[in-house]
C-alpha cells in the first residue's frame, strides 16, 4: 500500500454481486467518497483527509486503477479504458443506472447502520458523479455531491452531455427525493466539456435543491475540481454542506 494510505484501514465490501476493497479513516457521521478516474490518488486521498479532518468517517472505494498510484497521462487512459467497457459501469449506457450504484447504496446502508446519525453523504468524482446522484434513491443519503460529473461520456453533440446516467424508474425516485428536500451540491469549470449540460438537465429537474458551484475556467484542462485542480473555496464549500446535512 502507499505512504499516502498510511492510517487508512483497507478492507472489503461485498454486495449486490460485487466485491471491491475499501480505505476507512476517522470517527462521526459517515461519508463516502468515491475517486474519479484513474483512481485513489494522492489528491483524491487528500480530500477525502479533509473531509476525516471535519469530524467524519470515511468510507473510499477501490472500484479501479491502483490505490495511491499519482496521475498520468499512460494510467489516465488505460483506467478510463477499464472504466468505459465495464458492464459493472455501463459508461455508454443511457436511462440505466450503473449496477455499482447498487453495491454503493448498500455500502451507504451499512454505514448508516453502524453510525447512525441523520444519514450518509457521497461525494462523486468524474465517471462516479452519477454514482452519488443514484444513491439519493436510498433515504440515508442525505448529502449528495456531484464534482464534474461527467458519465455517460457524449457520443456526439447532445448525445449523452445531459443524461443523468439514471434509470427511468432511479430518476424518479431521485426526483422525488429533492421535491421532498433532499439538496444536491453540483461543482464544475465552467469550460469543461466533459460535463456537457448536465448542469442544465440537473436544474432543470431537481429545481431549487440543486446547488451548483460553477468556477470560471482558467486553462482548457481543468477538470478536477476537488483534486488536481484544487479549489480550496470548493473544498471548504463541500465540507460545509456534508457538515450541515449531517452534523445537525
């Protein structure tokens, strides 16, 4: 394992079929955090110590890529490859819901179970932005966040750009979540086109519970809101939202 796991517990979860490896740190109110593509990164782990800092457990999923390995551009493509032929994450897939999603609300359900409080929150990266919108079918996610959430890629100019990713009968259910409260914190660049309109589709549809974070590009490659092109005002936006959902 790298040096920058060290302190986090590696174990295992089992459900919906599947089986992936998970990092916990930290005590209180559980939030999962789940990487963007190509992994657990430095930066990835860097936030989620963050969000430990702020007086929660953390739960990371190891669904791809090796833990604690940093960014290139080699390890970028061949997990991004890994990721868009997976059947487990229906990348190309529209109105289906990834069957991860499945795992992970059973992994949100099992943290609630053990820390109680008033739910879990998500935090969603890149391809796994969906993820956590998925989640919120369950009642204890409480504090969904959606960082340049980016799935199902575009296949073309309004192609898959604002599909949520969502089965027909997981986008109401959702939908209905945020008509009863349910707020859902969104971040992006601006000028990333890996989003597309999402951001569109997500006000258009959940109305005033969706909060978005929109920062002004400043290079085309900005991506990364949280990680490798850190905002730390986002950071601390994000870390103020799971707090008011679930330290309350």
């Amino acid at each position: 394992m790298s040096d920058v796991l060290a302190g986090w517990e590696r174990s295992s979860f089992t459900a919906a079929g599947l089986q992936h490896d998970t990092y916990r740190k930290g005590s209180g109110p559980g939030v999962i955090v789940i990487h963007e593509v190509p992994g657990i990164t430095p930066k990835v782990t860097a936030f989620a110590d963050d969000v430990v800092e702020r007086g929660f457990t953390v739960v990371m999923p190891d669904l791809v890529g090796t833990p604690g390995k940093p960014v290139s551009m080699p390890y970028l493509v061949s997990s991004l490859a890994k990721v868009c032929v997976s059947r487990e994450f229906t990348s190309w897939a529209l109105n289906r819901t990834s069957p991860v999603t499945a795992w992970l609300r059973a992994l949100a359900r099992a943290m609630h179970a053990e820390l109680g409080g008033p739910g879990v929150g998500a935090v969603g990266m890149c391809f796994s932005g969906g993820f956590a919108l998925g989640m919120m079918v369950d009642d204890v996610m409480v504090a969904p966040v959606l960082s340049q959430h980016s799935f199902p890629i575009a296949r073309g100019k309004g192609d898959a750009s604002g599909n949520l990713g969502l089965s027909p009968d997981d986008e109401a259910a959702v939908l209905q979540r945020a008509a009863d409260g349910c707020q859902v914190l969104g971040l992006r660049f601006t000028e990333d086109n890996a989003v597309g309109t999402r951001f569109d589709t997500l006000r258009e549809k959940l109305g005033d519970a969706f909060i978005a974070i929109e920062l002004p590009s400043r290079a085309k490659r900005d991506h990364s809101v949280l990680t490798e092109q850190r905002d730390d005002a986002s950071v601390m936006r994000v870390l103020d939202f799971l707090a008011e959902k679930l330290s309350g």
